[in-house]
C-alpha cells in the first residue's frame, strides 16, 4: 500500500506537559542551580532557627567581633549579638514579604493590564491614568507615609510595597493584550464560541505569561530590596528581623565594621539574583515553541 | 436549491482619524452596501485586490467585525441582531478557515484540543463523545491519531490548515467561510487543502463562501463568484458566465492577468492593464470607484455611480457601458 508522503515524516513524541516542562527546565543550568540555591535559602528560612537555635536578639558576644572569631560564624553586630542567627532569622520575614508582595503585585498588574487591553476604549482609558496615577507617585515616600500612618505590621508592609509596583506589571500585560489579541487564533476561538472572560483567562493570558513571570521573578526581588529600603530607613517592625534591617542598624558602623552590613547585602543579592534566573528559566520551560521539536 | 446564506446591503465602516481639528471623524466603508446570496451545497467565491472589503464582509457575515448597516440572513434568520448567549449558539452554524495557518492556531494547546475547542464552547457532548469526535475530525482531514497530542509548531503549513479545517468542521456547521486558505501555502500543499474541501463539501454537504484573489483556485472551487472593488460587489454570476463573458471592465482585466500554459492561448490572450492607484477609501470620488482606471470610461462614469443591475440570466454587473 503506498501512502500519502504528508505521513512519511516521522513524529514527534508527546509527553506529558510537566515532563516536558521540567525536561527544558533542566537544560537550563543557571536556572537548575538557582532553584537549588533557593530551595536551600527556603528551608534555610523554615528549619533554621531550629538547627540553629541562638536568639537573633540576645547579646551573646562583645559587639563587633569579626567573622569566624570565638565560635559565631558570621562574627556579631553592633550590640553583640549574633548575625549568624539575626540572617537566619531574617530570611523568613524577607522572603515572605518579597513572595506576597510580588503575588499581590501581579494578580492587581494582570488584573488592570488585561480589562485594559481587552476592552479598549474607554475602560483602557479610565485603568490606564489610574496606572500612571500611581505610576508618578514617588514610590518609596508613598510606602513610607502608608507605613507611619497605619503602623509597621507585616500585612501592612506587604500592602504598602505592593500598591505601589504594580504597575509595571499592568503595563507589560496590557501591551501584551493588544498584541495578542489582534492575532488569528483569538479570533477562531471567538469564532468557536468562547466568552469573553474565556478569551481573556483562557486564550490571552496563556499566551502573554512569558513577560509576566520574568517581571513577577523580578518583583519578589524588588519586593525583598523594597523590604529592605524601608526598614533601612526603620520603618518597620523593630521587633522583627529582616535583612533590611540588620543593614538598617548597622549603617554607621559601616567603616568601622563592614561586614555587618555586607553579610546581610550578599544574602539580598544571591536571594534576588536566584529568583531572577529561576523566573528565566520558567520562561523558557513554559514556552512549547522552544521544547524539543 | 434554497439559499443559505442572503446578505442584503451590507456595510462595515472604519473610524479614521485624520489630521486637521479635533473632532474631524472620517469613515472608511470597507465593505459598501454589498449583497450576495449562496445556496445551499454551493460555493460562493469572492475574488478582489488587497483592500477591495472581501475578508472584512466575510469577517462581518461571521460577526467576528462589527456591521455597520445591512442584513446577514443566515436560513431566515438575521444573525446581525443576536446578542450575547444567541450570538454564541449561532456560532455553531458558521465557522471560519483563516488565512494564515500559523497564527490561526493556539500556539499553547494541542491540536487535539485545538479541534476540540468549539465543542468545549458550544456543545454539551461528554468528554468521550468529544474525543470520538476529534478521532473521526482528524481522520477526515487526513490526519494521524498519534498528530493528536502534538503542538501546532511541530506541524507543517498544509497540516495546519489541516486542524484548522478540522476545528471548523467540529459544530457540524451550515457554512463555512474560508478566507484565502491556501494562499499561505506552497502550491503543492494548495492542491491537496483544496481538494480536501472539495471533498469535504461533497461528504457533509457543506456551503463555503470562499475569500480568494486567485482566479485559478476560484475557478476550481466555486459554483458563483462576486468580484468586489473598493468595497463594492462590481460583478456577480455563476461561474461559467463569468468566465466565459466578463462584463465589468474590472473583471475582464483581472481575468486577463490570469496567466496560462499554453503556448498558443498565451499568444491570443490581450492583457488589459490597470495604470493608477485605487482612490482613497476615505475620500471616494463621485462616480464609479473604477473610473479613474477604467480603460473605457466615459463621462458619465465620472458623476454617477452605476448599480448593480441583473441580466435575464442572473448575471449581475455594476457598471453603465454594460
């Protein structure tokens, strides 16, 4: 029997859509050494006060005591007391401020982004001066007003950062929405009958993620160094043990003791820089033009 | 046969804005005032220049843009006043082959639930049903099984246009508006689609109203063809007539750049050249749209714009000198 030669090439291979996912995933070794790194600050975070039992507020040397010096690793702060246990402390409240803050950036970003660029006309108008409205507020004294007015709470922080990045994210995803949604395939699932909000969820967004979840990686990020500026500034908790604050606090002693600031800078900077590649590489999993062919 | 499809009158106009004032609004009718009918079982092509208005009236008759003016009646029924809920179920009975196959397709989902998508939105099949229905969708398109799970950029161009027939098929539905479907594609590849909607059209009784600029492909699908020029219909008959009798100054210079293998029908063939530029959309002149290119115009055709009159056979033309 001869066949039709459209059926001489050979298939590829379907798999299923994590395994393909994780398959690239894995290809990217930046972004594999990354999520190792994270996964290690994570429960680094979670189990470490545990492992580690020292209280980050108990004095329990002479201040200023270098790295490595009588038994404390990462050496003692301005009142003495241990920075080992004050960076283990401080991951948790950094990274969960960093992961909330950036949720809620991005589901008020998509939200504004997507009816803006769906709708058009005048709902784009109306969302968009609201996104340059915040857009022009200074971020920072914006935060910092929200904060001393409603005092320094986790929640209120969290609100604090994330009323004020979002609009990056609404930008990108609006742009994105105009884009996408002129394109065939939009219209053949009009044609086949999807509604609206389908269209939006089901057919845009999908289609529009890659820019999103670079800029949401990046958006824990800023949201960790955001953390970290106000309570440089002391504007939050002083109860509670951040990255930022540990710089905070030790800010004067700068040249006199270096390390007490940059221990904690390296610990933002390495968090930061692997959430970024991980966001990278989910980009590039995610994409099913760039799987194997 | 009874027709199908009957678009009376049909307008769809553009907001331009052009500079000079603030509120100075300017209109561009890309369709004007067209009407056509296609019977049942039948193909109706529409052939015309790039920005002649044949892809914005197929896209009108599929309410995927907005009418401005007119009637679409689809068996009777006027699908340009539904709404909402009764626009969406009507969706089911008019389905669409875009043009260019590889932005037709979602580039995030399989082809099987690309097929499957307008069952998922309008029919309330279960899921074993559905899937029975896209193993029989893939065949009948000429598709493997094991194609099912695969994603649209590991298909060729002509197995594109293959899912994308196939989606449209999937609603059992009463026409299909194929807009250029195989001018994306090689010519071997266009050889095959359209055959497979030939066939297709014989098996399921389907009506195409089918977009083209290719006179060759029209000739070989269509039952009637309408030529449209700046938006206008400016010659409507069946296919035969058509060919053989060109009415329409327009028509018969299209025809003539039709090019031919034979060595001996190349020699007789005049071609009939069209100098100039279409007229602004905006600012269309008085008379006929042809005019300014029409190498028999008179000086009536400068200030009176002809109407589509109909012959005693059915053979409609829109121009005075006819």
């Amino acid at each position: 029997m001869t066949r039709p030669f459209i059926h001489e090439e050979e298939t590829p291979q379907a798999q299923h859509p994590f395994t393909e996912a994780w398959s690239m995933f894995r290809k990217n070794k930046s972004a594999v050494g990354a999520l190792g790194l994270l996964t290690l600050i994570t429960f680094g975070a979670i189990f470490g006060p545990y492992l580690y039992p020292t209280d980050p507020f108990e004095m329990v040397w002479m201040p200023f005591s270098p790295p490595g010096q009588e038994g404390f690793l990462l050496g003692t702060d301005y009142l003495g007391r241990d920075l080992l246990a004050m960076i283990i402390n401080g991951a948790k409240v950094s990274l969960m401020i960093g992961l909330s803050a950036a949720v809620m950036t991005v589901f008020i970003g998509v939200t504004v982004g997507a009816l803006a660029g769906f709708y058009q006309g005048i709902v784009e108008e109306v969302l968009m001066r609201i996104t340059e409205f915040f857009q022009v507020l200074p971020t920072l004294l914006f935060s910092m007003v929200l904060v001393a007015l409603f005092g320094a709470s986790m929640p209120m922080i969290t609100f604090a950062i994330g009323i004020v990045s979002w609009t990056a994210v609404a930008r990108i995803t609006r742009s994105e929405f105009l884009r996408i949604r002129e394109l065939e395939y939009v219209m053949a699932s009009r044609a086949s009958g999807a509604s609206n909000l389908k269209l939006m969820v089901g057919v845009i967004l999908p289609n529009a993620l890659p820019p999103i979840i670079v800029q949401s990686a990046l958006m824990v990020g800023s949201a960790i160094l955001f953390e970290a500026g106000l309570s440089f500034l002391g504007l939050t908790d002083p109860n509670v043990v951040s990255w930022g604050q540990i710089i905070g606090s030790n800010r004067q002693y700068i040249l006199d003791a270096g390390y007490t600031v940059t221990i904690p800078g390296i610990a933002i900077f390495i968090t930061v820089l692997a959430i970024s590649l991980v966001g990278d590489g989910l980009n590039d999993a995610l994409n099913p033009k760039l799987r194997q062919r | 046969m009874s027709d199908l499809l009957k678009v009376e009158n049909l307008s769809v106009r553009f907001e331009v804005k052009r500079g000079g004032g603030w509120n100075k609004k300017c209109y561009l009718y890309a369709v004007d005032d067209v009407s056509f009918t296609v019977k049942k079982g039948e193909t109706l092509a529409i052939v015309g220049e790039s920005g002649s208005g044949k892809t914005t009236a197929a896209l009108a008759v599929a309410r995927l843009v907005k009418a401005h003016s007119g009637t679409v009646a689809l068996a009777g029924e006027n699908i340009l006043q539904k709404e909402a809920e009764d626009l969406r179920q009507t969706r089911q009975k008019v389905q669409f082959i875009f043009q260019d196959p590889y932005s037709s397709l979602n580039p995030r989902k399989r082809a099987e639930a690309i097929v499957r998508e307008p069952l998922d939105s309008l029919s309330q099949k279960t899921e074993v049903e559905k899937a029975k229905i896209v193993d029989e969708l893939f065949e009948a398109v000429g598709l493997r099984p094991e194609q099912q799970r695969l994603f649209p950029h590991q298909f060729s161009g002509g197995q594109r246009q293959r899912i994308g027939i196939a989606r449209a098929l999937a609603t059992q539905p009463e026409l299909i508006i194929c807009d250029e479907p195989v001018s994306a594609l090689d010519v071997a590849v266009q050889a095959q689609i359209l055959n497979l909607l030939r066939k297709l059209q014989k098996n399921f009784g389907l009506t195409y109203l089918f977009i083209s600029h290719d006179l060759g492909v029209v000739q070989h699908m269509s039952d009637s063809i309408a030529v449209m020029y700046m938006g206008r219909v400016v010659e409507h008959a069946d296919r035969l007539s058509l060919f053989q009798t060109p009415r329409h100054p327009y028509t018969q210079a299209l025809l003539s750049a039709v090019p031919t293998v034979d060595r001996a029908k190349r020699a007789q063939q005049k071609r009939i050249l069209i100098p100039g530029d279409p007229p602004d959309p905006v600012n269309l002149p008085l008379g006929c749209r042809f005019a300014n290119r029409c190498p028999v115009a008179e000086a009536i055709c400068q200030t009176v714009e002809p109407e589509l009159k109909s012959d005693a056979n059915g053979h409609r033309t829109a121009c005075h000198l006819v």
